[in-house]
C-alpha cells in the first residue's frame, strides 16, 4: 500500500491508502482508509466508510508519502 494524501479542488487534503499509483489513463483513484491529515474523520463521509472513489476532474494533485523505517533515520550524534 502507498500512503498519499489527495488534494480535491474546493475541500481539504484527504489522506489515505492506494494500492498502485494512479496511470495517465485512469479516470479515478480509489482512496483507502479516507483521513484528514491529522487523522480526524472526513466530517462529509460516513464513520463506517473505508474505500472512496474520486473522479481525476475533481483533483488538483496527489502527494506521495514515502514511510520511513526509525532505523534509517540518521541524526547528528556528538562523541
């Protein structure tokens, strides 16, 4: 699964999960487990709901999240 988070055109940034990235053909994209960014539920979709499907006309852009593993982290360590 790959974390995005969706810009619609008019509403906030809805994140959520997709199985592949959309293609240039595509005409929607299948958003699993919708959330605002800060993990509140979509106050216009039901509590129960965890598959949307957004037309691409109704989309500005989608930003990709990339899950980063704590171990990869690297931080300044002073000796």
């Amino acid at each position: 699964m790959i974390t995005v988070i969706v810009h619609i055109n008019n509403e906030d940034p809805i994140m959520g999960e997709v199985e592949q990235l959309p293609q240039p053909s595509d005409q929607i994209i299948m958003l699993k487990n919708p959330r605002k960014k800060d993990g509140k539920d979509v106050h216009y979709l039901e509590p129960n709901v965890n598959l949307v499907i957004w037309p691409f006309h109704r989309i500005t852009f989608i930003e990709l999240i990339q899950d980063v593993e704590e171990d990869e982290i690297i931080s300044f360590v002073r000796e």
